[in-house]
C-alpha cells in the first residue's frame, strides 16, 4: 500500500515537472506599458490574463510589464532593451517617451515583430514597429471637443490637463480637441477661436502623475475661479477617487449648474463613480482591456508573417448625464 501510495505521488511529481518544463518552454509575448502605478494600464494587464485563461494551451505566454513609475521613461526604454535581448518571440509597447523610445529601436534594430499598443511612435518613425493597437487618440480628442462645444456653445476660458509631453497619444488628442473646437487644422493653442481661449498657465502636464493631476485641477481651480472647462486629456485626476472628490468639491455648485464644466478621457471604475456623483459632465472612454485581450493574437500574427492591418482601432464609448450609456449606475 505504501509502494502504490509513493508511485502515485512520485507520478504526480514528474507530471507536475513536466508542466513546469512545459511551461518553461513557451515563448513570451511581451506587452510594456508606460507605468505599473496606473489602473489604466491594469486593464491592459487583465487583458493579457484573459488571453492566457482563453488559450492555456498556446505554445506562447503573455507577459505584462512595465517601470514602477509612469514618470519613469529611460526605465521603460530599458525594460524594452532588456526583453528584446532576451530573446523574447514579439513585443508590444506602449511608449512613453515616444522619439526616446524610438531612437533606442533605431539602435538595436530588433529582428522580432514590433508592435505598439495604447500609445503610438511619432508619425516619422512608425516604420519601426508593424502595427498599432488601440484608441483613435485624435479622435478621442475630437469627441471631447464635441462634448465641450455641446455644453458651453458659446465657448469661454479653458484649460486642458495632458500628460507627457512626448506621448504621441496625448498629443494626438489634444490636436483633435484644438482642431475640433477652433473649427481649424494644426491650431497650437486656443486663443479666442471658435470663442474659447486657453487661460495662461495651461496646459498642464501631469507626467502621468496622479497626485500632481489633482494639484493642478486645485490650483487652477482656485487662481481661475471663473474658469469654463476644464478637460483631462487622460483620466490621471479621477483615478485618486477621494483626492478627486475633494479637488471637486470646492466647486460643486458651478459643476451642478454647468456654470464649470469637466470633460474627462476614460472609464474606468472610479471614474464612472465620480461621473456618477456629477463631478464630471461627460467621460470618453477607451477600452484597455480589449487591448490587452487582442494584443497577443496579433503578434502571433507577426510571428507567422502574416499581414495585419495598421492601425487596428478597438473603439470608444460615450457617457453623459442625457445619454449615461456605459457608466449608467
């Protein structure tokens, strides 16, 4: 009894070898995003884990990573270095820096596909990698523009909040929103077009930060008591819910009455809470998890040498407080 009980557990232990050597052996799909410290980039993550769940059998793996810190660019170049030396099978980047991450690709020349996703390379060196994966970013911009140009027609002051200032992403929306609003391409800053007109001081950037997001709304807020809108690019000020909360709150009675109003980017749970609570008049949401989910299915498609369209947009969502859509409570 005790021979068989033995045989069955030293069965167990070569079958459980077996699937560690097996899995040891899959190839990695890399997916690299600007910071580990943003809940946007954690859909992207889960993304990734459904495609692992959705095909446990595939002789690939995917593996997110990316530097602690959004504000962290030469660390995300680095990781980049660091998997492509490695020898992973594909890597899909969400570059943070984009002309410093896409001059570190000029040098190491990576044999194996590149793609991005999220956030683009700038429109020169997009010869680098094979495809982008994610939002239409000037459309993005664009929608926000809409929704500000809905809610005050006859425009106002204004202040935008980006992010890095060398994130193709951000740029790109904020082009969209500018274009859109003045009612003119290539428009740098507003300056009574359309009758709106950027306050001095703006825009902001956050570098991804967002405890500086919520600063900047605060100070703003307080040296612009008469501001219009105020628009978040991306969602870094909302994704801090009690810091946010309190960074409204001195201004809730100009939110209620739409004498201020916030158009922000994105969706995601605290977000929807706080638009929810009327502390944001419209979100324009992208879809990070879908990114994550697809990303890998298009690198095997690399691999194979297959051609994929370029760009592949994965779509926004709306909400407003007529039309709440997807962040309905």
């Amino acid at each position: 009894m005790r021979y068989v009980s033995q045989l069955a557990a030293l069965t167990a232990i070569l079958a459980m070898a077996a699937a560690g050597a097996q899995a040891q052996e899959k190839k990695t799909l890399a997916i690299v995003v600007k910071g580990l410290d943003n809940p946007f980039f954690e859909q992207i993550n889960l993304g990734c884990q459904d495609w692992a769940a959705a095909n446990p059998s595939s002789e690939y793996e995917c593996f997110y990573t990316g530097p602690a810190s959004s504000a962290d660019e030469a660390g995300e170049v680095q990781i980049v270095d660091d998997l492509i030396t490695k020898g992973v099978a594909a890597i899909a980047i969400s570059p943070s820096n984009a002309p410093a991450m896409a001059n570190r690709l000029k040098e190491i020349a990576p044999k194996i596909p590149v793609m991005t996703v999220d956030a683009d390379l700038s429109e020169a060196d997009r010869g680098l990698r094979a495809t982008f994966l994610g939002t239409d970013n000037y459309l993005m911009g664009v929608m926000m523009a809409q929704q500000a140009q809905r809610l005050k027609p006859a425009g106002g002051t204004i202040c935008l909040q980006l992010g890095n200032v060398a994130a193709d992403n951000i740029n790109a929306r904020a082009a969209g929103f500018r274009d859109t609003i003045s009612g003119a391409k290539g428009t740098a800053r507003l300056a009574g077009e359309g009758g709106w007109t950027e306050i001095q001081g703006c825009p902001v950037f956050t570098n991804d930060q967002i405890d500086l997001a919520n600063q900047q709304m605060a100070d703003v807020f307080t040296a612009n008591p008469d501001l219009d809108a105020f628009i978040l690019i991306g969602g870094w000020a909302q994704f801090a819910p009690q810091a946010y909360a309190q960074v409204t709150d001195q201004v809730m009675d100009r939110l209620k009455s739409n004498d201020l109003i916030i158009v922000a980017g994105d969706t995601l749970p605290p977000q929807v809470q706080a638009f929810n609570e009327g502390r944001s008049h419209a979100q324009i949401g992208q879809r990070p998890r879908e990114m994550g989910l697809k990303a890998p299915d298009v690198m095997i498609k690399l691999i194979n040498g297959e051609t994929v369209p370029d760009p592949q947009y994965t779509g926004l969502d709306v909400c407003t407080h007529e039309e709440p859509g997807f962040c309905a409570p």
